[in-house]
C-alpha cells in the first residue's frame, strides 16, 4: 500500500511539473506570436436557461490579432478595438474589448489577467491533456472561473470553458488546427464595404 501510495504521488508530482512546463512553452508561443487556424464550435448554456445556444465557425489567431468567421458575421481585432461586421444587415459594430475576455489573452500569457487554481492531467478529444483551472485576478470580474485544455503533444489549446457569476457556461472547442497556415495580407483587413453602417460604441 506504502509504494503504491509513493508511485501515485511520483506520477502526480510528474504530472504538475509536466503541466508547468506545457504553461511555459505556451506563453513562450505567445510571445513569438505563434500564429495557428482551427475550425470552432461555440456553445452557452446556463442552468436558468431550457436550450443552449450552439454556433460554429474559424478562427486565424496571430499574436494579439485574430479573426472569427461564422456564417452570419467577421470579427476582426488587432488590440483592444473589435469590429463586428454583419453582412446581412451591412453592419458594422466597434467595441473596445476587455482582455481578461480576449482569445489572444487566453491563448498565451494569461498570467497577467488571470492566476492559475489547478492543474490536472486530463484526456480530451482522445488525447492527452493538461487541464489548467484559472480564476480572474480582478475580484469584480463577471468571470467566475476559466479552464483551458492545453494539449500535451504541441501545447496548444484545444478547449476553453467559463463561467460566469450568472452561471453561464461558454464552452469554445476547436477542431482542425493548423499550427502553419497561411497569413496572408488580408487576413486581419477590415472586410466590410464603404456602404456599411457604422456604429461605434467605443467609450
């Protein structure tokens, strides 16, 4: 009972090492503005609601910029100014987005927003994982806690899960990644036309 008790802590104390160290490399890819393409699907659910609301669509990240593709609207950042573009309304709405809430936050150095909880080994999608439990800094926040699954082959982050204070769950998964896309010019371009309908809501 003694060796197997001193085995399981052995593979533990390996786990939360190998675990630190997946952390690192992932803010080390953040800082090299690793860029990667995936295919997402997006679902809120809430114990106050009857359905969830389920939506799919890409994702190009590069650094602090990204764009989201669905098939109703773009998303394009570069910073902290998001333009929302919605074809069918030819809309375009611009927010300044707070980064506890950025992917580029939760995608690489998250530490200065958020300070880890938990660390565990886990398995998703097959594969093995680190399941990394992160709670806001800022103790007004609407986040009540994120956990992201940080895959231990490349240390990329294959899932994101929230809660807010209002227990809304927002599960973010991702599906063929492509840690070598092309980037090309227009990318990160703002894709609506000169006809859109602007509404800034920037404070």
């Amino acid at each position: 009972m003694i060796a197997r008790m001193c085995v399981l802590l052995v593979a533990a104390l390996a786990a939360e090492a190998a675990s630190a160290q997946s952390l690192e490399r992932l803010k080390a890819l953040a800082v090299s503005a690793q860029s990667f393409r995936a295919d997402f699907t997006y679902t809120v659910s809430s114990v106050h609601w009857d359905d969830r609301q389920v939506s799919s669509g890409s994702l190009v990240l590069q650094g602090m910029q990204y764009r989201i593709d669905t098939s109703t609207e773009t998303i394009i950042t570069h910073g902290p100014d998001m333009y929302v573009y919605r074809p069918l309304e030819n809309q375009v709405l611009i927010t300044t987005g707070e980064h506890i809430y950025s992917l580029s936050t939760l995608f690489g150095d998250f530490e200065e927003y958020y300070k880890v909880t938990e660390t565990r080994p886990a398995t998703y999608d097959g594969a093995r994982h680190f399941a990394v439990r992160l709670a806001p800094r800022d103790d007004e926040s609407s986040l009540r806690e994120v956990t992201l699954w940080i895959r231990a082959a490349d240390d990329m982050v294959t899932r994101i899960l929230s809660v807010d204070v209002n227990d809304t769950t927002m599960d973010f998964e991702l599906t063929s990644i492509d840690l070598n896309p092309e980037i090309t010019s227009d990318t990160f371009a703002l894709p609506f036309p000169e006809s859109a309908e602007v509404i800034d809501l920037r404070s």
